[in-house]
C-alpha cells in the first residue's frame, strides 16, 4: 500500500512564500514523475509543477519564477518552494506520484492567498 502524505498548507498574504512537502511510503518502487497539481473552486486541476527522475523539470507559466520544485530521492520527497504568492495562487494543492505505471495522490492541502 502506498501513501502520500502532504503538508506545508495555510493562509499566507499576498507577497508572502509557503513550502509544500509530500512523502511517498509504503510499497513505491521507481518513481518516475513527482509533481504538484492544483484545483481552484470551479476550475479544473492544473499541472503547477513537475521533475522526473531524470531531474528534467518543467512549471506552469503562471508560477514560473516564483515557485521552484525539488525532491529528494532518498526520501521519496517532493517539495514545492511558493514564493511571491498572489491570490489566484489560492487553492487545493495536490501530489502526484508515478511510479511504474501507476498514479498515486496525495489528499491535498489548502493554500490560500489574502490579498
């Protein structure tokens, strides 16, 4: 059984940075892709960033150079450094792990923006 366990969420003011850490655990073996998805109240989710195991990243382009994603392979972690957030920045933040084939989430966790 595998899990993806999420934190880092919370309320932060406009001008403000949040850090998003998601863990894999249990049977996972090979991960490919760890990323990060968001879903904004009546908007499809989205794809705000991704790294593959060969390090090759790319962003959405409304984040890049404000949001940055890392992982740590070791650990089966994925991060996501948010700064300068905006208010349209605010929604549910979700991990998304892939791992031979198989796509696993995390449960998702809020971020929201004050302006």
């Amino acid at each position: 059984q595998v899990q993806l366990v999420e934190s880092g969420g919370g309320l932060v003011q406009a001008g403000g940075s949040l850090r998003l850490s998601c863990a894999a655990s249990g049977s996972i073996f090979n991960i490919n892709f760890m990323g990060w998805y968001r879903q904004a109240p009546g908007k499809q989710r989205e794809l705000v960033a991704g790294i593959s195991s060969g390090g090759n990243i790319n962003y959405a382009d409304s984040v890049k150079g404000r949001f940055t994603i890392s992982r740590d392979n070791a650990k089966n972690t994925v991060f996501l450094q948010m700064n300068s957030l905006k208010p349209e920045d605010t929604a549910v933040y979700y991990c998304k792990v892939v791992s031979r084939g198989i796509y696993y989430w995390g449960q998702g966790t809020q971020v929201t923006v004050s302006s």
